[in-house]
C-alpha cells in the first residue's frame, strides 16, 4: 500500500484499490442493509459507497450494521506458506475518511491479524447528515478490553470497518478513505 488510498470509488463500483470488494455487515437478528455505489461523492467526487439498512430497535453490541473492506491479500501461487498478506500502515499516522447520513454515533473499526478475539481497535464518530471529512489518528483508536490486550503497532491490519451505533432506519454514505502520513 505505497499510496495509502485504500479506495476514492471513482470508478463507481465496490472494488477497492488493493482489488478486494467492499462488504456489506448485517449481523444480528433483524439486522440488514444493502450497500451499492451512487453518483454524488465528497468534494465533487463522482461516486460514494452507500449503505442503506436497519437495525433493531433492541439491538445490542452484536447486532452490527455496516460495511468492510478487507485489506489482506492473497500470497503469489510460489509462497509455500500460502497465508493472507495484511495491510503494513505502521508508516502512516492515521484514517482519514469523508461521511455522512443518518445522524450519530458510528465506529470507525481497524481489524488487526494479531486479535484473535474480535477485541479490535475502534474509534467512534458523530456523522450528520451533510459530508465531514475526518482525519483520525491512529492513537484515537483502541480495543475495548473485552479480549486481550494487545499494543498497537500497525503491521498487521487486516480490515477498516464502519458500523452504525444506533438503531432503526440506516443510511450513510463513505468516499475517499485513505490512510494519512
């Protein structure tokens, strides 16, 4: 990841630039959500990743509505080992992003290789309906603490995700996520 864009979706469709496809995360009992790309980006950007969804109005911190991009590789066919290659960062300084839609608080999620128990590292964002860019350190993120604790060192990130905090009707809207040095 020479140039830290992970995708701009200039292209208008759901392929990142490191070739892997944008997910859509819809976890929980009652919990679902489309995801597509629509004309209409950040900062005269031609395209965003929409999601559109809903979670319940019970729902609890399984319950996930979102999206994810995966970040890890797959190895050339000669590699012996044949595992996933993840996304070095540890370069950079942050996340930065461009959001909006359904106003509240969302988690910006960094997936590492090194967590082994979901205990990711997260930050969390107030989204409003209009686009906001931000540009989030890495030292904002941090696990929970439901799992083990595990240093943050950046080698290993595996996956960004975006998941709503809140719950009912869903819509929000991603573009230019990139890291920043």
């Amino acid at each position: 990841m020479v140039s830290g864009i992970v995708d701009s979706f200039e292209d208008g469709n759901l392929t990142s630039a490191l070739k892997t496809q944008w997910q859509m995360i819809a976890e929980g009992n009652g919990t679902r959500g489309n995801i597509f790309s629509q004309n209409g980006g950040y900062d005269n950007s031609l395209y965003a990743l929409i999601f559109d969804g809903q979670r319940p109005v019970n729902a609890g911190g399984a319950d996930v509505a979102g999206v994810r991009v995966p970040l890890t590789q797959n190895p050339r066919i000669a590699d012996p080992n044949r595992s996933l290659i993840n996304q070095d960062v540890s370069g950079y300084t942050g996340l930065a992003f461009a959001i909006k839609g359904t106003p509240g608080t969302y988690i910006v999620q960094l997936g590492s290789a090194e967590v082994t128990d979901s205990d990711n590292y997260n930050t969390y964002v107030q989204i409003a309906p209009d686009w906001t860019e931000f540009k989030i350190p890495f030292s904002q993120f941090s696990q929970e603490g439901f799992g083990q604790a595990i240093p943050w060192n950046g080698k290993y990130i595996s996956y960004i995700a975006f998941y709503a905090n809140l719950n009912g009707p869903i819509n929000f809207s991603i573009d230019n996520v990139r890291f920043y040095q």
